[in-house]
C-alpha cells in the first residue's frame, strides 16, 4: 500500500512537470563570427536572422569575437561545450582557425566555414565570395572609368589576411593588360576607417597625384575620402569601395550621396549558410563549394539596389511583428494548459494528502529515534576532539620550545664566528681581497645575530606572556639618545633626520629596553626603503583622551596598499619582502601591546610612510609588575644591539672603499663580457669580484638599468636576480628576448627562489639556465663559458649568408649595436620593394658614406648584396611553410616573381618552385 501511494504521488508529480517544460527546439545552430566591419557582421547577422524566421523550432546561438582570432578560437571551444547540431563559422584569418574547426570536424559537428577557408579544408560546406574576383572587376571598371590611362593608389587590409591579399591579386591582374595605367602608391588602412584616414592623411602628398583610388572595404573608402576632403577640397580623385552594405553610413548610401564613385557588391551569405545548414540537419542534398556572385553598385543602379534592401527590410518587420504576435498567442494557450494542468494535479493531491501525512508521521518518528542515536555519537566525538586539541597544543608547544632552544644555540656558534673574525680584521698585513670578503662575512653575521634576536624577542613577548618593567622617565630625552645613534648613518646616506617634539608633558610609564628595540625596529626600516637626500622624523604628538603619540615618517618608497593589512603578521613578506624577514613589525605590535597602547601604519606609494605609536600617560597599571619571570631573567639586554646600525654603516663604508669593479677594470677589456643584474649590493659586487678574473663585467641594481646596459654594452652573457625592486628578472628576460639587439644574448637567472614552481616560471620566461643560491662558484664559471661558447658556434652556423665577421677577439659595443639595428631595420622593411641606402642612412642616423664603410669593414659586402641575401633567406623560409610563390615574392620586396625567380635561382641554383616541390617531398 505504502508503494503504492508512493508510486501515484511520482507519476503525478512527473505529469505535471511534463507539462511545465517548455517545448524544446528541434535543431541548435551556432554562430561564430569575426571577419568585417561592424556594419557588414550586423547585416550578415540580420540576413541569417530573416532566414530563420522561416524555422521558428531553430534555437540560434550567436558570438561574436570583434575582428580577434584568439577570442574566437575561445568562443569555439566554448560552443563545441553546448553541443550544437551545426556550427556555422567565419574565421578573421585562416591558419589559427584551421586546427580548432579541424578538431570540431573530426569531432562529428558538422562545420560550414563563411567568407574565408580554412587551411586544412576540413569542413561540410563553404559559403562566401570570390575575393579574386571582386579585385578583378574593380580593376575592370577603374580601366575604363579612366580611359585605360592614369594612376591608381590602393588602402588595403591587413597585410597577412587572405581577402586583401586576393583582392589586390584580382586588382593587379586586372590592370595588367593596360600599361597605360600605373599604381602609384599604398596605404595600409587595416580595414578600420580611423587608421586609413590617418594613413591617407599622411601620405596626402603622394596621394595627390592619384587619378583614382580603390579601398578594400567601404569604410576605409569613406575615411579616405575624409582625408581627401580635408586635405585637398574640391579633388576630383574617384574612390571605389568594396560591400555595398545598406542603411546609413555604409556603401550604397556613400555611392547615392557620390561619395563614394562606385562599391563592389561583397554579399554576406547569410541567407544561403542557413539554407545550406537545413539542407545538412534534414539529410538533403546540398553543394558544398557555394560562390556567391556579386557587380559593381554605381550611380546607374544604386536607387535600384536601395529600393530593393528597404523593401526587404520592411517587409523583414512585418515577419517579427507576425511573429511576435504567434508567440504572444503561444505563451497564452501555454498558460492556459499550465492552469488546467494545476488544477488537476491539485485535485488528485488533495485526495491522497491524508495517506501522505500519515506516511511523513511515520517517518518522523523513525527519523527522531535515529537522531537521538547520532546525538549519543556527536558527544563521543566531541569528547574525542578535546582531547585531541589538548594533545595538538601539547605537540605546538614542543615545537615553539624546540625552535626557540634552536634559536639559542644559534648565537653559540656565531660568537665563535664574530670573534675570530674580529681578530683577523685588526691583522693590518691582511690583502685588500681578503679584507674586503672578511668585513662582508663579519657584516652578514651581524645580520644573522640581529635575526635571531627577534626570533627569541618575538616568542617571549607572544608565548611566555612577558612582563614588562616600567618606570616613570622621559620619552622625549629617550627619544633623542635613539636618534643619535642613528646620526652617523643618517650622514653616510644624505637623509635629513630629525627630531620633532610638539607636547609639554613628555613623562611617561614605559619600558626602556622594549622601547629601545621598538624605536630601532621603526627607524631600521625607515633608513630601508627612504633614498638619498628623503628625510625621516621622529616626532612627539598629543593624540588625546589621556595618550601620547609618536611619529616615525619617512619620505621612502611607501607601502602597497595590498600588504597594509597584512604588515604585522608574522613572517609575512609583502611587496618590498627581498628588504626584510617579516618579524620586526609583529614585535613592534606586540611591545605596544604589552605597553597598552596602539599602533598604525599610513601609506602610499611612492609617497612615504607613517608609523603611528600611541602609548597611555598613566601608569595604567604598569608599575606594579613583578618584573620578569625566572625564565625571562635570562634574556640578553641585545635583544637589538644598540651598536648594530653604526657597526653596519662603518662596515658598509669599507666596503664602499674597495672601489667599483666597473672603474677598476674599465681599461683591462677581456676577450668576453657579463652583465650583472643583482639588487643586493654585496652580492653583486662579490659575483662582480669573482667573474673580473675571466670577464669583463657590468653591473646593474635592478631591471630597468640591466635593460639599459644590455643595450649600450651587448655583453656576451647576462646573469640576472629574479626578485629585484621594480620589475622581476623574469619580465627582464623577456623583454631582452623580444628585443631584436638583445634576443641572442644567454640569460642565466641566479636566485634563492628554487622550488619546482619558481624553476619552472623561471625558464618559461625564456632563460637559459636557472641557478639557486646558495651556488657553486666553480658551477657557475662553467656554465658561464659553455653558454658563451654554445652561442658563439650557434652564431658561426646560423649567421647571413652574406659574409661572417672577421674574427678579431673583441669587436667594439658600438659595432655590435650597429650590427643589430641595422638587421631590425632590414628585417622589419623586408616587404617594401623600396627599401634602399637613403632610407637606411635616415633610420640608422649616418651618412651614405659612412654607413657603405661600416658595413664593408665588417661584414666585406655591398648595403644591396647585404639586403638581397636577407630577401632571399627569408624567401627560403616562406617557401618551406608552403607559401605561393608569387605571395613570396611581394612579401621579401621583389618588384615582380619574375625578377625573384632569377634572383633566387642565381643565388641557389634553383628555382623557387623547385625549391618548395623539393621542400614538399621531403616533408
């Protein structure tokens, strides 16, 4: 019985949810769209929309990737997920299409590719225009409008793209059989209108004496007649355009208005994708070549054409309103049907309600005796769990122990390491070398001794529950000892400290040793991060309701706003973390605790920062301490060793002293240079140091510099820090990589950072090799000179095939800079059939004179010799990746494949269609 009822309340709840869900959809295409203006992708979608209105089951699911072959290949995959029947593409450029609608294929979706082919041919159907042939009619009608004689000047598309490449092939041909005809110039417009207008604009000049100007699409047309007409009013330059779009502001409206002469009609296709993508979804048949026709739109039948689309356009509205008028009717009856539908289920609910609630009464029951169960369990698990965390704290508390005791014998063996250092360091007999390696030793000990202070400072004052001992005295008297100390260093980097006292009672309850580490904490980090000539004060404030406040500002470099609430937690490193251990502000907090006071920070980049301490004027109970307890009493009084930032800056003055390795090997140039990235100052003078003896080395602090100095020097191998102020190494690596002077120069990243994570970020970047610290010396030199030597065979085999540089051991920095823009300038002209001495001279900043002499004395060839075998290299590279040959031939500048062909068969003995069939087989 139970079942039963079960059973029916089940088959009623199904009927009526069947009878709420909406009807599906019998087919769902989709849509990606990315070629053409804005105006050519909304009429094609509209003519795709008006097609469909014919198949109102169609569910159609449009993108569009706005002219970005990298966000189309994401919306792809993105549509490939909600498993459409038919995907309907058309692709910006071919080749970065060609895999993905390669693997949709091969998926089992049916593909129809739009205005441009992919490279594989892998889909169901092609629908699109003959590119060729619309460059070939408006090459026909630009003859005859000028009588087979004058100028024409071209604004084309982007160079790379398929539809301007066979649009100007089309123009070309078309023009070839009038050699009264001559092409004057072109301008690269990009198919946008700004940038042709911009362009049309600068070149103004050439553009003048053009009789006629074709445009690859309408838009670019019209900008060029902006230009035209802003430029030179009252021209008589004919402009023909390629769409022959409707509505305002596109082609038929520019020929009406005679702004444009004439508009090659370029028909969307969308009518027939959608006739084609039925034709596919319903098993009929269908042609899978669809060549759409197109003709020229003039003054003789562009009120035709317009007549013609505004009729269409109409009568497009009155479908939707028909349409949206069969949908409002639908959404009543549906409503309808709903009601009746509730309406019955309701009754059948209502007759078995009573069976339900005895059954759900029963349930309850069981469910409250099986809760009563697992609430007898929850108690034994809290129980468990108490103990577990008694046992958890039991375990943490061994550990804090163990780490302050490892703390603790951490000073043993740096005293046995300071001392003896000492007694070296007064051996005035010692060399300059060794002194200078043994004040670095003894300085980072100093350092290291200062850490572990904190260390055992930090866990008495958070773990021990510290005591303080306070007594009534000055602040502003306390505050001026502390800030003498601190005077020498001040001197050392030209910073103005002061200090500022601007309240009458100054006395106060505080503890003179926590205060002291507090105070020397603070102004430590304000000497960090404040450069030459910034200024710091120490000032003394009211700040009300019984509280004195002090100030520690500085004009330093500032705080992220992102580690601000972060700064004084412990071992937490932010931004500015290569400059500290993230121990000292978490102590600073907890002594203005113990104090029962406040403390804040205020930042910004850039502008500075001010810590804010304020402490009671009452004794608030911190006379009546006991002191500290019996385990307390051993704490050393140098918990901050008062003497350590004037042991410091004596130590960083000698090392100051032993001069730069810049100036001291300036004049002795070895036959092989390094440039040294590192922030660390003895860590860059050391690997300087240590690399003089082989190398001629060039140091830099940070990114910005080493870019600079990569630049100027060209050194044969760089050896940059990753975590350095500013950028990181890794962003300098790939800068120094995309940079045509710089790209074959090894990079080897020298850092601390060495999990599997960090390495492999690192060698992303495009390093060459990746070193952790601590390193080896030996390792380091080794690698240096076989990267150096690798590169150097590399460059032997791989150089131009013009002549190799002669072979003196060291060729200056200024020719191999000289070298390296002079290969930019020709790489980045390759295309330009122009490209000769006097654009080269005005480029580079030389004389014609001097620039034949620069290149003879090092590369013992001619500036043509020099730019034709660059052609030809390239030729051979596009002609391995299968590129006609004629497209070859205008992409390394020949003026026609003819010359290139003898140019290139003279070079290889072959020819260039040979060469690729070769190519090809071998393949």
């Amino acid at each position: 019985m139970r079942k039963s009822w079960r059973v029916l309340c089940m088959v009623l709840l199904l009927l009526q949810a069947c009878s709420l869900v909406d009807h599906k959809p019998t087919y769902r295409i989709a849509f990606s769209q990315c070629v053409g203006s804005d105006a050519w992708r909304q009429t094609m979608l509209e003519e795709m929309k008006r097609e469909l209105s014919f198949y109102p089951d169609v569910e159609f699911i449009y993108r569009d990737a706005e002219n970005s072959s990298e966000l189309q290949i994401q919306q792809l995959y993105e549509l490939r997920g909600m498993h459409p029947d038919l995907i309907i593409i058309s692709p910006n450029e071919a080749e970065p299409l060609t895999p993905v609608v390669d693997e949709i294929f091969r998926s089992g979706t049916p593909v129809i590719v739009t205005d441009r082919k992919t490279a594989s041919g892998q889909y169901n159907a092609y629908v699109g225009a003959d590119n060729y042939k619309i460059g070939y009619m408006a090459g026909q009608y630009l003859a005859t409008q000028l009588g087979r004689r004058g100028t024409i000047s071209e604004v084309t598309g982007l160079p790379g793209s398929s539809a301007a490449m066979e649009r100007q092939r089309g123009l070309h041909d078309a023009l070839r059989p009038h050699p009264g005809i001559r092409l004057l110039q072109q301008v690269n417009g990009q198919w946008l209108i700004d940038v042709a207008k911009a362009q049309v604009v600068q070149q103004v000049g050439k553009l003048a004496a053009s009789d006629a100007i074709f445009a690859y699409n309408d838009q670019m047309a019209f900008g060029t007649y902006q230009a035209l007409q802003q430029e030179l009013p009252g021209n008589r330059i004919k402009i023909v355009g390629v769409d022959a779009l409707p509505g305002d502001n596109n082609g038929l409206h520019f020929v009406a208005e005679k702004v444009l002469d004439a508009s090659m009609l370029y028909p969307t296709g969308g009518k027939e994708c959608i006739q084609t993508a039925m034709a596919i979804l319903n098993r009929q048949p269908y042609q899978r070549e669809n060549i759409l026709g197109t003709l020229v739109v003039d003054s003789a039948n562009v009120q035709l054409m317009k007549l013609q689309t505004d009729k269409i356009i109409s009568q497009q509205r009155d479908i939707d309103k028909q349409q949206q008028l069969f949908a409002e009717q639908q959404k009543i009856f549906s409503n309808q049907q709903r009601v009746l539908n509730i309406l019955v289920v309701s009754l059948v609910l209502a007759v078995v309600f009573a069976g339900i609630s005895f059954y759900s009464l029963k349930a309850n029951w069981d469910k409250n005796k099986q809760l009563e169960h697992q609430n007898h369990e929850i108690l034994g698990q809290q129980q468990r769990i108490l103990e577990m965390t008694k046992e958890v704290e039991q375990a943490t508390e061994a550990k804090i122990n163990f780490f302050t005791n490892i703390s603790h014998e951490f000073k043993t063996p740096l005293s046995l390491i300071l001392v003896p250092l000492e007694e070296l360091l007064k051996n005035d007999k010692l060399p300059e070398k060794t002194n200078r390696s043994l004040t670095l030793i003894k300085k980072n000990a100093l350092v290291l001794q200062h850490l572990v202070s904190q260390l055992i400072d930090l866990r008495r004052v958070g773990y021990e529950g510290l005591r303080i001992k306070a007594k009534r005295q000055s602040l502003l008297l306390f505050c001026s000892n502390v800030v003498q100390c601190f005077r020498p260093l001040a001197q050392q980097k030209a910073i103005n400290l002061r200090l500022e006292n601007e309240v009458l009672e100054t006395t106060l309850w505080f503890d003179e040793d926590l205060l002291e580490k507090l105070l020397y904490n603070l102004l430590s980090n304000a000497f960090k991060f404040t450069p030459q000539g910034g200024e710091i004060v120490l000032r003394l404030v009211e700040s009300g309701e019984g509280m004195l406040e002090m100030q520690v500002i500085d004009t330093g470099i500032g705080i992220a706003e992102a580690d601000l609430p972060h700064l004084f937690e412990p071992f937490y490193q932010g931004e500015n973390h290569a400059h500290g251990s993230g121990i000292g502000l978490t102590l600073c907090k907890e002594i203005v605790s113990l104090h029962q006071g406040h403390i804040a920070v205020h930042s910004e980049k850039t502008q500075g920062t001010t810590v804010s301490i304020s402490l009671p004027l009452s004794n608030g109970g911190l006379d009546n301490g006991s002191g500290f307890s019996a385990a307390q009493e051993e704490v050393e009084t140098a918990g901050v060793d008062t003497a350590l930032p004037l042991l410091t800056h004596e130590i960083e003055m000698q090392l100051a002293g032993s001069g730069n390795i810049d100036e001291m090997e300036g004049d002795d140039l070895k036959p092989h240079s390094i440039l040294v990235v590192e922030d660390h100052t003895e860590m860059r003078h050391f690997l300087a140091d240590k690399l003089a003896e082989q190398f001629t080395v060039f140091m830099a602090s940070d990114a910005k510099e080493g870019f600079r100095q990569a630049v100027e020097h060209l050194p044969d191998l760089i050896l940059s820090d990753v975590l350095m102020p500013g950028e990181l190494g890794t962003v300098l690596v790939r800068k120094l990589k995309s940079d045509l002077r710089t790209a074959v120069i090894p990079v080897v990243l020298l850092t601390a950072r060495g999990t599997d994570e960090q390495v492999r970020a690192g060698l992303d970047s495009l390093a060459d090799a990746y070193l952790t610290k601590p390193f080896n010396m030996d390792h380091l030199l080794v690698l240096a000179n076989n990267l150096i030597g690798n590169r150097k065979i590399l460059h032997r085999h791989f150089s131009s095939e013009v002549a190799e540089l002669r072979p003196p051991s060291y060729i200056a920095a200024a020719d191999k800079r000289f070298l390296n823009e002079l290969a930019a300038v020709v790489e980045e002209n390759i295309a330009n059939s122009e490209l000769n001495v006097d654009y080269l001279c005005e480029r580079l900043a030389t004389s014609r004179i001097q620039l034949y002499r620069k290149v003879k004395s090092l590369l013992d060839c001619s500036i043509n010799d020099y730019i034709s075998a660059r052609r030809l290299r390239k030729a051979k590279l596009l002609l391995q990746q299968s590129i006609p040959v004629n497209n070859v031939a205008y992409q390394t500048g020949f003026s026609s494949p003819a010359y290139f062909s003898t140019a290139f068969k003279n070079k290889y003995g072959i020819s260039p269609s040979a060469f690729k069939k070769n190519v090809a087989a071998a393949v």
